[in-house]
C-alpha cells in the first residue's frame, strides 16, 4: 500500500475511568425520561449552550460506534447544532456525519442528507480555511456518490483558494474521489496537471505531484521532464515522492533509467538527509555501474558522519555492509576505506565496532598501509583519553583490528609491534592480554620479527603492572630468546623485578627493621602555630620518621608472590629451565653453564623457601611446588629428552594450537563467500534484461514494498515476500471452549520489542453483547500499551481485536485475562468467560552469538546468576544430544567442532546467545554416556546456565527442561 492509499483513521478517546455509555447511564443523565422521548428530543442538543451540546455530541457519537442505531436523533443534530458555528462542534460532525447510517435498509440515500450536503457545500465556500480545509478531508472519506456530486464545483474551487492548507486538501479530496468515483471528475489528472505547473507551495505541489503518480503516471512523468533540471530546488517532500516515482518507473521499465539517472545523481546533493538516503539507495537497485556505487556509498559516509543520531548511524552502516555484501561492489568500496574511517571520530563504541569490522573486510594490499597509519594514531589517542568510559574497550578493538591486519599482510607487522608493546603496561588487562596474543602469534610466524619482538619485550618487561600478562611475557622470553645476550638479559630482567634474593632474609630483615621505632625517632625545630582565638600553639618536635610499608615500592614480580600469586612463580620456573638448558648449548665454558645454572636453581629454590614461609597472603599450592620441584630436577640432570620437550615441544605445541585457528578462520572466511557468491548451475537459464519481458521485470522486488514489509517486522526478506504465508505458519491460541457464549482465539505475532495480539472474538449466541471488552493482564516484564475499546456484536457476529504488548527483558511471560460483556435487554450483571493464559516464549528473543574465549571466561566470572539444570532425555548419543540442545535453545555452540569430534564416553561444551536487549546468555554442557549401564542408556550430566538477571537464567533452564527429551514423530 501507497502513501496515497493509506487509509486515514481517527481515533476517539473513550475516558478509562468512566463505563462506556449506555442507555442507562444516558437516562441517568436526561433526569431519568424515558428512552423514546430521548429518540425523538434531546434537551442538550436543543437546549443547552454549545459546551453542553459539545458533550452530548461525544454521548451520541460513542453510542453509535457502540452499535446503538438512533434515527430519531438525525433531525435534531439537522436542526439545533449542524448551524452553529463553533469549530469544536463542527470538528465532532465532521465524525459523527463520517459514522451514522446514511441509507435507507433498501440503500437509497436519506432524505435528510441533502440538508447535510447543503451545509457542507456552504462550508467549503467558508471565509475560515480551517473548516474549508477539515470539510476537504472528511469528503475523502465518503463512499455516497449522490452526496459528493452536488459539491465538485465548490470542491474545483478550492483548488485556487489562498491558502495552501486548502489547496492541498483540495487535491486529496479530487484524488479520493477520482479513485472510487471517476465518472464525478473524469478530467482530474487534466486538472491537477495543470494547477501543479501554476503551484508555488512545496506541499500543495507534493499531494498533486503523488496523485498523478498514482492516477496517470505519464502526466506526472512529463511534468518531471519539463522541471527536471530545477529538481534540487525543490522541496524535501517533493523531492522524497519524486525519487519514489523514479524507481517505481524505471522498476517497471529498464529503458527509462538512462532517462533519470541523473536526476538522482542530482537528488544526492540534497539538503536534505532524508532525499540523500533514498536517493542513494535507489541509485544502487537502478545502477551497478562503478560510479554509481561509488558516489551512493560516498553519500553514505557522509550521512553517517554528519548525523547525530546514533541510530541513525548504524542503519545508513547497515546499508554500507550490503553494499559489501555485493561481490562486484567490494572492489568500489575498497577505495573509499579511508573514508569510511572518518566515521571512527564517532564517540558510539557500537558505530566503531561495525566500522573497523567493514575496514577490516574491505582491506587489500592496495589500502592496508594507509589504514594501518590511521589504526596507530587512533591506538596512540587511547592512551592519551581516559574519561570515556568506552576507551579501554574501543583501544581492544583497534588491537585486534591490528591484529587481524598484521596475520593478514604479514609486511604491516614491523610497523605496527612498536606501538603495540607499550600497552602491554597498561592498566587495562583485557587490552594488555589482547597485545599479548598478537605478540605471540607474531614472533612464531613471522621469524625475522623475532629480534626486535624481543627486544622491545624487554624494555617494556620491568614495567609490566598484570601478573597474567607477566606470565605470558615470561613464555614469550623463555621460549624465543636464543642467543646468549638476550638470554643474560631475560635473567637481568628477572633478577631485577625479584629484587635482593634470598627473600625471605631479606624481608624478615626488612620487617625487622620496621620494627625498632624507637632508634628512628628524630628531633626537629619546634612549630609555633596560631589558633583561631589569636594564641600561640607549639607543636611538639619529636616525630617518628618510620617509614610505612609501600607496597609500589617492591619489585612486580616480588609483589605478586608476596601477594600469594605463585602460578606465576611455575612459569618463571620454566622459564628459567628454557633459557639454561639453552644457555649450555649455546655457551661451550663448563663454568659459566654451572654458574648459569646454579643462579637458576638459586631463584627457584628462593621461590620455594618463600612459599613454605608466612610471609605470602596465601601458602604456595602443591602444584607449583611439584613444577618448581621438577624444574630444578632437569636442572640438575640435564638430560637430552627433557632438553627436548621444553625447547621443541611446547613450540610445536604452539604451532599446531595457531594452525588450528588459522584454519577454522579460514574454513568460516570460505563458508562467508559461499553465501555471498551467486551459484549458479550448468543447466540454469541466462536471463538478458534486453529480452526480459515487462511482466516478467515487474516480479523483481520492490525495495518499498520491502521496506513496509520490514517495518511490519518481517525482517527477513524470503518471509517478507509473502507476509499472510508466514501468519499461516504460526500457531492459533484457542483461549475459550467452543461451547462458550463467547468464543475467542489469539495469534501472537512477535515483532521485536512489540507482541501484538491479533484476537478473534466471536458471539456464539442470538442475543446481541454489548460493551464485549477484552480485559488483559500480563506477568513478568511484560505491559499492556493499551485497553482495547469495548464493540458490540451482533448475534452470531464475529470481531478482530487487536492488543499490543511491550517487552522490557527475556524471560518467560504470561497474558491471562478475561471477556466481560452485557447482553442486551437483560437487567442481570455484566456476564464474563475466562480465557487461557497465553505463554510468551523465550525464544523468540534469543539470538545465537558468538565471542572469544578469553571473553567468555570473563562473562562466565562475573555473572551472578546460576541455574543447574539435571540432564534428563532419552537420547542415547552425546553428539545428538548437544545438536538437540542447540535447537532448542538457538544458542550457538563455541568449541570448535575438531575438539567434540571422536569418542571417549563424555563431552563438555560452551554455549553462548544474546538476546535483542543486549543480555548475555552463557551455558556449559557436561554430559556422559554411562557404558556400564548398556549401549542404550540415556546420556547424563549437567547444564549450567550463567546470565546477569534471574529471569533470564530460570527461563532458559525452563526452555531446556521442556525440550530435553526428543519426541518420536
């Protein structure tokens, strides 16, 4: 459906509070007369001043929608209010002339309506271009010919009334009536023609422009031509409907694009950010030349940089990745990667995330440099900008942009470590961590990086505040450093962030020497201060310059075992076994080997001797003392096969953990590109646009029509097509019994953050209900947006109600309630049928997601809420079960399949999904196949589920507890 089809509705408040009215309450109000003298005299409307005629209106008006048929009242409203001139009371007939019957049972016209229709036609010569305008648009509601026809010529004349308000209502009316009644105005298209070519106001000229699209596309196609040149001067609403006529043209008929293509070329320079989004769109469904893609994607850029908006940003971002999505167009956008880099200025860490990402994909040998350069100063910007609350965040980002650049093009490398290394002394871990990582696949891919990789490794060691990321620097030294200066100086660095070794002694006789104030109690000049009163105070001069115990003040690697940290004390271990085994291949002298060892065991056993002590906050664990134990036994004994294992092995082991990673990225990569690839058969039929013929062209889709469809939240675009097909799939909610008076089903249509409850009410009985309401209530964070009206149904009568809902969070939810109805003429209580609850299914808000491990670990540490749930199927297959479980949950499954494959009797995995809100969903599945029980025993086990609120948590487990079992079909 159109602009111009658009149906125009108006909504009536009905007071919440009050009951609607009836014939009660309307006898109450009269002074109890009865309901005939009521029919045939209304005192207010007769009577009263014009407020209290305005009420009685509103009563009439409600009742009639409410069912009620009041013939008598028709003359009366005729009489005392249709001449008043009070815009309110002219407003209020405009509704009720739009809603009381106005025929006969036999369908002729009622006599009465020619004194309407007289009104009306005085109203359109009106002096006040309000009522003229409002006449306008309440005529482009009526359906009766025979009212219409006395009106055209008043109708025509307001096409050259001085007001625009007027005028533009004017050529609404003509269109409408046109559209169902041609033969009333049959030179309509001749008409607004020419009142468009003579028209100065943008509006007026809008409505006229869209009805000749819609009424005669040929006039409204040679009224584009003659102004063609003079459309960038045009109005931003005119130019929105012009750009809209244009593709639906050149949709329709290809050989007309040449035409306009460059009127929208123009419309791309509008003022207007509105014209420049269509504009640009439609550019690239007409066109798939370079150019074309080029200057949509550069207005693009400019849309999303210019706007402030922030959603704003990520749909045109949105628009920028189909572009991508494009195999012809990638090349096009592959240029303009600086561009799309301006948008980093934004502050939105969600528009940088999408932005580096579509860099990233559009990346080449040909851009890599430049973008490279723009990374770095936005690396060195982080570390100068510490009050967004985003930057530690956005700063990962950009490692791993870098990262993924670097891997890529393995030249970028040299010019990006430097910068890099600094941050691994950051305070932020995660970013620190993330360095770490590219640090490490660097210096085992990339051989002649190894030096300076080392180098710069060293000089930024001391400084180094995280115990994790020591731990890895450790690894890296320990396992790459291979000559015998940068071997002396690893155990330089170590023996400079342990401090004065042996420990212990030394800091017993720290402490010792913390302990004696006395001997430290020096004597200084006396103070003479003065009070508040004006006297003299002295200030006593003995002080104790004891110094306190600063912790800063202690070497980093003493810190952390002092602090009870002794993981890092096992890494340092073989740290130190690494580089002295390698030190005694290297270094021929058998002094300076045992001289070198000797200094290796001496730290280690140091370490151990302090972890045996008091002095730590926490003892050393017994695994550490076993690696630290057995580090110093392949000291001692120097054997050729430990000499293998901690210098070849765990390099290999390395290795074959990146390879692993490149090639699952690959294998992700070519899973991508299939999809965006078009396939096409050896036996498909070429299709050539030059032969194609019209009806054929036209089944193409429509992109406005796809848009509509999409806000009606069909978002994908194979539902989209064929709306009532995917309504069809969805399950119907019986919510009454069939033997009820009152039979009523619900389709639920979930659309986002919205649930609209489409309710079919039907009347199962002769007698007419009135005031059938609909009365909904809802549990969990779920809220009603609206009450829905009461209606009246006639016997065997049936009605559509709809109800929409608004969604805070994911969790299960509940809408229970009831219908409440009075039968007519009955004098017993309003009579009320009890519906079935209706369940709001979690998973219509949980989406599969995925995240990196490290990130995972993290969620999996900080959220709070856990929920257990007892594996319980009839599964007997641990890979079934898993796939079973990722089905039911739409969760997407985060180990690597290589590491599931096989078979040994258990399994473990990591699940991970977001919901549309932004809420984590984490899950890990330990399940076994219990062998001493047969081959046919179910599997076993435990799902536990983390998430940041309970309610997420208890409806996930709910979800998993329901679908567990696998139904035999």
């Amino acid at each position: 459906m159109t602009a111009a089809e658009n149906v125009c509705y108006t909504l009536i408040n009905v007071p919440m509070d009050s009951e609607p009215p009836s014939e009660i309450s309307l006898k109450n109000d009269l002074g109890n007369c009865d309901m005939s003298a009521f029919l045939t005299s209304f005192p207010p409307l007769e009577k009263g001043d014009v407020k209290l005629k305005t009420e009685a209106l509103k009563k009439v008006i409600i009742m009639i929608l409410n069912g009620e048929k009041l013939p008598g009242l028709l003359m009366t409203i005729i009489r005392f209010v249709l001449p008043l001139q009070d815009h309110t009371i002219k407003k209020l007939l405009l509704v009720f002339w739009e809603i009381v019957p106005k025929t006969t049972p036999d369908g002729r016209l009622l006599q009465e309506m020619i004194l309407v229709c007289d009104a009306y036609r005085k109203d359109l010569q009106h002096p006040n271009e309000f009522i003229r305008g409002s006449t306008l648009r309440f005529l482009c509601k009526l359906k009766e010919a025979e009212l219409l026809e006395p009106l055209m010529p008043a109708i025509r004349a307001c096409l050259e009334h001085r007001h625009s308000y007027v005028r533009r209502n004017a050529v609404l009316a003509i269109y409408t009536i046109y559209r169902n009644f041609e033969h009333l105005i049959p030179d309509a298209p001749e008409l607004i023609h020419d009142f468009l070519v003579n028209e100065k106001d943008a509006s007026c000229k809008r409505n006229a422009f869209m009805m000749l699209i819609h009424a005669d596309q040929d006039r409204a196609l040679d009224y584009l031509s003659t102004c063609i040149d003079q459309v960038q001067t045009f109005g931003d609403i005119l130019q929105l409907v012009i750009v809209e006529l244009i593709y639906k043209v050149c949709h329709a008929n290809p050989s007309e694009r040449a035409r306009f293509i460059r009127c929208i070329y123009n419309l791309l320079q509008s003022s207007s950010p509105a014209v420049k989004y269509e504009a640009a769109g439609t550019l690239v469904t007409l066109s798939s030349a370079p150019t074309a893609i080029k200057a949509a994607a550069q207005c693009y850029i400019d849309l999303i940089i210019k706007e402030s908006d922030n959603n704003v940003k990520l749909i045109v971002l949105d628009r920028l990745i189909e572009l991508k999505e494009h195999p012809s167009h990638e090349r096009v956008l592959q240029d303009l990667v600086m561009d799309i880099l301006r948008v980093l200025t934004t502050p939105d860490l969600e528009v940088r995330k999408k932005t580096l990402q579509l860099a990233l994909d559009l990346v080449s040998s040909r851009n890599v440099e430049e973008l490279v350069i723009v990374l770095k100063k936005e690396v060195i910007k982080t570390n100068n900008v510490t009050e967004h609350e985003d930057t530690d965040k956005y700063r990962q980002l950009l490692v791993r942009t870098l990262h993924s650049c670097s891997v890529r093009f393995p030249d970028m490398a040299a010019n990006v470590i430097p910068v890099l290394m600094e941050f691994l002394s950051d305070n932020n871990e995660a970013a620190a961590a993330d360095v770490l990582e590219f640090v490490r696949e660097a210096i085992q891919r990339f051989d002649n990086l190894r030096p300076l990789i080392v180098e710069k490794m060293l000089e930024v060691f001391h400084a180094i505040k995280s115990v994790k990321i020591y731990r890895g620097a450790l690894w890296i030294l320990g396992e790459y450093c291979s000559t015998k200066e940068d071997i002396q100086s690893v155990m330089t660095e170590i023996r400079r962030s342990l401090g004065e070794i042996p420990i212990v002694e030394s800091e017993i006789k720290k402490e010792a020497g913390e302990l004696k104030p006395e001997e430290e109690v020096s004597v200084g000049p006396a103070q003479k201060l003065v009070t508040e009163m004006g006297t003299y105070a002295t200030q006593s001069a003995l002080s104790s310059s004891r110094p306190a115990k600063k912790e800063e003040d202690r070497p980093p690697l003493r810190g952390f075992l002092l602090d009870g940290d002794f993981f890092v004390a096992a890494s340092l271990a073989t740290t130190l076994t690494k580089i002295a085994l390698r030190y005694v291949s290297l270094v021929q002298e058998k002094k300076k080997q045992n001289s070198f060892n000797a200094e290796a065991m001496l730290l280690m056993a140091t370490i151990l001797h302090l972890g045996k002590s008091s002095l730590p906050k926490k003892p050393i664990t017994d695994d550490d003392v076993d690696r630290i134990s057995l580090c110093l036994k392949v000291l001692s004994e120097c054997s050729p096969l430990m000499n293998d294992i901690f210098n070849k092995e765990c390099r290999q082991s390395l290795s074959h953990m990146l390879s692993a990673k490149l090639e699952e990225e690959k294998l992700s990569q070519k899973k991508e590109s299939e999809k965006r690839n078009v396939t096409i058969q050896p036996d498909d039929p070429i299709s050539f646009m030059q032969l194609t013929a019209k009806n054929e062209m036209s089944s193409k889709e429509d992109q406005f029509q796809l848009s509509l469809l999409a806000a009606m939240g069909n978002t994908q675009r194979k539902e989209a097509a064929d709306p009532l097909a995917s309504k069809l799939n969805k399950v119907v909610t019986q919510l009454t019994g069939f033997s009820d008076p009152v039979y009523a089903e619900a389709y639920v249509h979930v659309n986002q953050y919205d649930i609209v409850l489409d309710v079919l009410v039907v009347n199962q009985t002769s007698d007419t209900l009135q005031n059938c309401t609909l009365e909904l209530a809802t549990l969990g964070d779920l809220k009603l947006v609206e009450k829905p009206s009461p209606l009246t149904l006639a016997p065997h009568d049936f009605a559509n109600i709809k109800a929409n809902v608004k969604v805070a969070s994911t969790e299960n939810g509940i809408i229970f309630g009831n219908v409440v109805y009075d039968v007519s003429g009955a004098a017993s209580d309003r009579n009320c049928v009890v519906l079935s609850d209706i369940h709001i299914d979690i998973m219509d808000y949980i989406q599969p997601a995925s995240c990196t491990d490290a990130e995972f670990r993290q969620m999996w540490a900080e959220f709070e809420w856990e929920n257990k749930v007892t594996v319980n199927t009839n599964i007997i297959d641990l890979n079934e079960y898993l796939q079973h479980i990722l089905k039911s949950t739409n969760m997407k499954c985060l180990t690597p399949e290589k590491a599931l494959s096989g078979y040994c009797g258990f399994m473990a995995a990591n699940l991970y999904a977001r919901s549309i809100f932004g809420e984590d969903a984490l899950a890990n599945v330990s399940i076994e196949k219990p062998i001493h029980l047969g081959p046919e025993a179910p599997v076993t086990g435990h799902i536990r589920i983390r998430a940041k609120s309970q309610g997420m948590a208890l409806s996930l487990g709910d979800k998993i507890n329901l679908s567990q079992k696998k139904t035999s079909l």
